[in-house]
C-alpha cells in the first residue's frame, strides 16, 4: 500500500525526501514496508521510523533513524535536517569534486586572483 502510494504520487511529479513509518500500521509493520522500500528503491529516500518502543538496531532494519515515542519535535528536526544533508552530501558533492578534477574545460583557471586585476571602486 505504501509503496502503490508513493508510486502514484511520483508519477504524478512529486518527489519525496522522507519516509515516515509506524511501527504498527494497519495492514504491515514499519520495518517490513522498509525492507520493501529498500529493496524496490534502495537507498534514494531517508526513512524514519516512530515506535512506541525502542529499536536495538535501526541500521539493520534498513532505517536510517528510529524514534521513540512521543518524540520531542526540536530532536526530530535536528534529526531530520542531519539525515537529509547526509543524503545531500553523498549524493552531490562527490559529483561536483569529481567535475572539478576533470579540469576547467578552457574556463580561466580558479586558482588565486591579483588584486590589481579586480575592477576599481569608482569614486562618486
């Protein structure tokens, strides 16, 4: 059912960074629909889980945090803000390294600039 929503709603042009699971939802438990998650998408979205009790190894379960609840709102933003520069961090800095190592392409070279080749302030 989860994964049929989430199907739905991409196909109809969005896209989501999170994924935010019960542990005990109507018809599975949050970490079936997470393996399932993973195993249809791996690793593009940054799934969360919220229990009533605590998870030992949420890593193992294919999670990338778990809650307790009630969880205090500050701790999930926190949470939620790292995870996703996390996700950012890896799947887009390592493609802008890796253009900057492929060299300038006959762009003027980065490297230091004089600071008598800088246009002047004009006085007025």
């Amino acid at each position: 059912m989860v994964l049929d929503r989430l199907k739905e709603a991409e196909g109809g042009g969005k896209r989501f960074h999170v994924i935010t699971l019960d542990m005990h939802m109507q018809r599975s438990l949050g970490t079936t629909v997470c393996k399932q998650l993973r195993t249809e998408r791996g690793n593009k979205d940054v799934i969360v889980l919220m229990s009533g009790n605590a998870i030992s190894d949420p890593h193992a379960a294919g999670l990338d945090c778990a809650f307790t609840k009630p969880v205090p709102k500050l701790e999930l933003a926190q949470s939620l803000l790292r995870l996703l520069w996390e996700k950012y961090r890896a799947e887009r800095l390592p493609k802008a390294a890796e253009k900057r190592s492929r060299g300038s392409r006959g762009r003027r070279d980065s490297g230091p600039v004089e600071v008598s080749s800088l246009p002047q302030k004009k006085e007025i």
